[in-house]
C-alpha cells in the first residue's frame, strides 16, 4: 500500500508515528509538508528527512493567507476565532504526481484541497486525520459546519481520530461510524518514561528546590486564558493545605496571574517560565499530580507525558484525551474548571489521596503504554484499509 499524507505543518510527537506508518507499507509512505521552519521547526524537518528520505517532500515559500485575524488579548488559541489558508503554489502539482493507493488529509482546511482534487479526478481514496470534539467545536459558524459535511458526503471514504469524543463528532458531520478509527494520536513518551525511571524523586526535588513533605501539583502548557490557569486559582486560593502549585510555561496571561497571585497573597505557586524539553522529565518526577484546567483542548499530548512519569493526573472535563487516560479513582480525576467547587473539591480530593497517589501513578503507566506511536500507526493503517474497500 502506498500512502500519501498531506500535512502542512507538524512536531516531533508525529514523526515517531511516520516512521511506524511508514514500517507497515514497506517504506511506502510520503508526506508532503511545509518546509519552512517558520511552520515545521528545524529538527523536525531534519527528523522527516532522515526517515524518509525522499518521500519526505517538503515544499518552501509557503505564504499563510489570513481571512479572520485572532486579536492577540489573552484568548488566542480557541478554536474558530480565526480562518487562515496556507498557499504553495507547487503543492497542486506535487500531490497529482504521486502516485499512491490512499490519501491521508489533516483536517479539512489548509492543504487538505489540494487532496480532494486528485480524488476527484484520479479516484484516490481519502482518510481523514482529526482532532476536533463537539465542545472544540461549539462556536463553529453554520458555513463551516455545512463545508464540513459536504467534504465528508463527496470526498472522505474513512477517518482515523483521536478517540471517543472526536469520533463522536466525526460521526455528527455524516461519516458513518464503522468507517471512524480511533487511536490516532500518541505522544512520543518513550523518552519520559526511559528519562523518569532513570531519576531518584528526592535528588530531582532538591533540583527544583521543592520541599520533600510538600504535596507539588504540576501544569505545563501556555499561560493563556484557554488553559484556565486562572480558573484553577480561584480554587486554589481557597485550598489551604501544604501544598505547592508549579507551572511550566509561558504566555500572554503570565501578567494576569501574577496580579491574581499577588491580590489574593498567593505564596504556593510558583511561575518557572519555559522548561527546556530535555528537563521536563525531571520536573514531572519531581511532582505528585499533574493538573491540566484547559477550558479547550482536542486531545492534550502533555497528558500522555507526565503519565508516562507515573502521575496521576487531575485534567478538565474539556479536554478531548479524558475518557482515554484519565479514569476516575483509578489514576485520577476529571473535573470542571469553570465550577469553583468541583475544581476545589478534586485539588482536596488529591491531598486526601496522599497515600494512594504512588498506585494512581502505576496505573497512568498502565494506561498510557497503550498509546505508543506503534499502535497508532496500527489505528491508521486500519483506516487506509478501510478507504480502499470503498
């Protein structure tokens, strides 16, 4: 089987999920790609390349129109506050003149056109890659739901997302259940979870500077109003126990919370700014919860991460990976940040927990083992069969 797929712009987590793809046709994947490092950094570039040679097939000079321009205001990074398309005039061209078995598009905008065209003419099949849930969605304008259904109606043949919630969704917009595999998304935690087991709790709280007897909640993300730092402060003013507050991360919302901190006397969390990649597994083994109060979220990859640390994990009902990873009283909570008390109840409920949260962290490890990149090229692979049957 021959595979093509359009991608404009992706990280590291993916490559690792290419190049399992890529084992199960033989080396017959190709992805088409941008190759400015303004869209795809550097290292990923080089990271494609070096696994597919020369089916990685990255195009340059790609110029990203806007229509609907985000305000830059705290709020950036909801979904349908903007509508960008990004334009190669060899993309076209490049597409048409390979010659493959499927077609793998990301999504419905950006590139994915240019997917749709050669199954119109050349009678591809198409896969559909996506993320998106009923509650990413929620704001989504009537013309873009309705270009969506038609897209799936004339064009997709078979999608791979990321789990129940996303196929809920997929399903909404016409595609038949049978034809939605999910699985799709995976973290490359390999490295965390190879990293944490290497390092010793006490030696890496001495590194961050957190006391021992401490209960260390954690959040690594952006510091924007999407992720809902603020509103897990306004339960955690309210918190008064030992514990401590750690966020990883930087963003337009880092002035905001630290007014909210200094208001309210908040002396238990602590700001680190960005953590360079290679010192996360540190911090998270430095940790005893990971928190993640995102108000949207198609399927957080920072979850996976500190899970494969052996973390328990505190995570938003708002988030697209929860009914996957996170299974209540098992390895952690699901709650609601934008309810006060049900956000005060789980931080309580993890201080209660103390001396359970090593068993919760064994069954993250449990959990998340089975979304490796292998398996989700397994759950792609699955959809491109699916697609060729027609």
């Amino acid at each position: 089987m021959k595979i093509l797929w359009i991608n404009p712009s992706f990280l590291n987590y993916r490559v690792s999920v290419y190049m399992e793809l890529n084992k199960y046709v033989d080396g017959n994947l190709s992805v088409v790609f941008s190759a400015d490092e303004s869209i795809t950094p550097r290292k990923v570039i080089d990271q494609i390349k070096d696994i597919l040679g020369n089916n990685a097939l990255g195009l340059e000079n790609v110029k990203v129109i806007h229509f609907m321009k985000q305000k830059v205001d705290g709020r950036t990074g909801f979904a349908n506050k903007s509508l960008k398309l990004h334009y190669q005039p060899k993309l076209l061209k490049t597409v048409w003149n390979q010659k493959v078995d499927v077609i793998i598009v990301e999504g419905f905008f950006q590139w994915s056109p240019a997917g749709y065209l050669k199954k119109l003419f050349q009678k591809v099949p198409i896969v559909l890659s996506y993320e998106r849930t009923f509650h990413t969605e929620r704001n989504a304008p009537t013309w873009r739901e309705l270009y969506r259904k038609m897209v799936i109606k004339f064009f997709i043949d078979a999608a791979v997302v990321n789990g129940k919630l996303s196929k809920e969704y997929t399903s909404y917009l016409g595609l038949e259940k049978e034809k939605i595999i999910t699985g799709g998304m995976a973290a490359d935690s390999g490295f965390f979870r190879v990293r944490s087991e290497q390092l010793n709790k006490r030696i890496c709280r001495n590194e961050w500077r957190i006391d021992n007897d401490m209960l260390v909640f954690l959040y690594v993300g952006r510091l924007i109003e999407l992720k809902g730092i603020i509103e897990l402060l306004q339960g955690w003013k309210d918190f008064n126990k030992k514990a401590l507050l750690v966020c990883a991360g930087e963003g337009e919302q880092k002035e905001e919370i630290n007014d909210f901190l200094n208001k309210h006397c908040i002396n238990n969390v602590r700001l680190l700014g960005t953590v360079p990649y290679e010192k996360l597994p540190s911090l998270y083994k430095a940790s005893d919860v990971f928190i993640i109060p995102t108000l949207e979220d198609n399927w957080s990859l920072v979850v996976p991460e500190a899970m494969a640390c052996g973390l328990p994990v505190a995570c938003s009902k708002y988030n697209g990976c929860w009914p996957e990873l996170v299974h209540d009283d098992v390895n952690g909570k699901v709650f609601d940040p934008l309810d006060h008390d049900d956000t005060l109840n789980t931080l309580e409920y993890f201080y209660e927990q103390k001396d359970n949260l090593e068993t919760m962290g064994k069954a993250s490890l449990e959990i998340e083992s089975e979304y490796t990149p292998k398996n989700a090229a397994k759950a792609i692979f699955q959809a491109c069969e699916i697609a060729l049957k027609g």
